[in-house]
C-alpha cells in the first residue's frame, strides 16, 4: 500500500508555459524527498487547470513531502492568480497487489 497526494491549481487560460515551468521545478523538488515514488500531471489547458499526482511510499511521508511543497507552490502562484491551490491525499489501492488475482492471471 502506497499514498497519493493530488494538487490542483488554477492559472486561467494561455498559462500553458508558465505551468510548464512550475511542474519542472516541483518535479525535481519532489524526486529529492524521501519517500517518494513519482509523480503524473494533468494539463486542462482550455479551462486554465492543472493537477499534479504524487506518490508516496507512506501517508506520514506524502504529509511531510507537502509541509515541504505545499508552501513553496503558495508563493510561486500568488502573483499568479487569485484562487489558492487545493490539495488531497489518497490511499491507493493496487489490485496486484492480491496474491489471487496474480496468480488468476499467471500464463500456464
């Protein structure tokens, strides 16, 4: 079992580089803390949205990974809109994971 931590944040329209800039910078941010186990992003650009996926080997580690991130993403967008950024964390569920699924799918 593993944890997620998803963020979403609102630019408006025709930001596409600006979340571009921001996703490289919080992407080598993140691969540096402890625990972590990788990252997918999701760019609505028509609507100005934008959502970034972490993965966590614990829930105490995405927790600390975003005392760390979380902030830091606060400050790069104030001067950037005026909607603040909302977060979430997950457990995830791995149906691999089940020894009898593995096995009910083994090639014989």
């Amino acid at each position: 079992m593993y944890y997620a931590r998803l963020i979403h944040y609102k630019l408006g329209t025709n930001q596409r580089q600006v979340a571009e800039e921001l996703t490289k910078k919080f992407d080598k941010i993140s691969r540096n803390l402890y625990g972590f186990r990788g990252n997918v992003y999701f760019f609505d650009d028509p609507h100005g949205e934008y959502k970034a996926l972490n993965y966590w080997d614990t829930k105490e580690l995405a927790e600390k990974a975003h005392e760390v991130l979380f902030p830091q993403l606060e400050n790069e967008l104030r001067n950037l809109t005026n909607e603040k950024p909302r977060y979430r964390i997950f457990e995830v569920f791995d149906p691999t994971d089940d020894q009898d699924m593995v096995a009910s799918h083994t090639i014989k």
